[in-house]
C-alpha cells in the first residue's frame, strides 16, 4: 500500500478551509466530513470579516468596469489617478443628496453609464485626471445637454426648413 503524501494533503486542506494552522489540523483527526466542514465554517466566520466596500474603491472598480467597456482594456493605474479619483469623491460628497459612500459610488456610476450625454470632446476624455478636472463640465451636459446641439440649431434659418446654409446675422 503506498503511503499517502500527507504535507500536500494538509496543504489542500489549508487552502480550501482558508488558513488553519498545521497544529490546529489535530483537531480534525478523526471526524466526519460533515464535522469537518461545520468547524472550518465557524473557523471562517471567526476570522473573516466582511469585506467593506469604501466610496474609494467601490468608484475604482466602476471606473474599471467602464475603462473595459469603453476599450477593451482595464484601467492604469498610478499615484495621479488615485489622487483625482479623491478629489472626484470629494466634490461627489459636496454636491450627492445621498453623501454615505453607496450613494458617492452610486452617483459616479451613473456619471459613466450617461457617458453617451457628455460633449464630443469630453467623451475621448476617459483617464480620472481628466474626468475629474472636466467633472462640472461633464455633469451640466448630463443635465443640460451639450453646447454643439444648441449652437447647431441656431446657426441655421428657421424661415426655410430645408435650408442648411447659416443664417445671416
């Protein structure tokens, strides 16, 4: 009978059960599978606490889910982008009627799935820099609509509706 290779054995037990020490594995000895994963559950529950989402990561990972949908490639990151994101939060808290951090998360997500209203040249704004520095910008043309529409419809006559030369001012 060939011996079993039992420090692998425990190694795939500590993974699944997520990080019971070897001296805690004596324990184990000798119990149901149902016992076994009764107790790794109550281990669990005692050493994992839930994983809080903050305002801050909870935009990055919208802003990333965005970035991917927009180009096919997952954000960069670097100390400048983390810094704008700060600022975006900040002015979110400033302005959101909901400032807990669900609401700030919420209020910047719905900012990038109305990225289709922000103005032509905002929409090829895409890095955090350069939507926090546009953000005021990017939120009246989500309310208000974009400048180049107003201007397109005014520049032309009224008094002949096929007319697509501009009127004389």
């Amino acid at each position: 009978m060939a011996k079993q290779n039992t420090s692998g054995l425990r190694q795939q037990f500590l993974e699944i059960i997520g990080g019971i020490e070897p001296k805690d594995l004596e324990y184990f000895h000798g119990k149901t599978a149902d016992q076994l994963i009764e107790a790794a559950e109550k281990f669990y529950k005692k050493t994992k606490t839930p994983k809080t989402i903050t305002a801050f990561t909870g935009c990055i990972d919208a802003y990333n889910e965005f970035i991917i949908k927009q180009t096919g490639l997952p954000g960069k990151f670097d100390g400048a982008e983390g810094k704008a994101m700060k600022s975006i939060i900040i002015y979110l808290k400033q302005v959101s009627h909901d400032k807990t951090d669900e609401g700030i998360i919420n209020s910047f997500k719905h900012i990038l799935v109305l990225h289709d209203r922000w103005d032509p040249f905002h929409k090829n704004q895409l890095k955090l820099q350069q939507i926090n520095s546009n953000l005021i910008n990017i939120i009246n043309a989500i309310k208000n609509g974009t400048n180049k529409n107003k201007y397109e419809q005014s520049k032309y006559r009224t008094d002949q509706p096929n007319s697509t030369q501009p009127a004389n001012i």
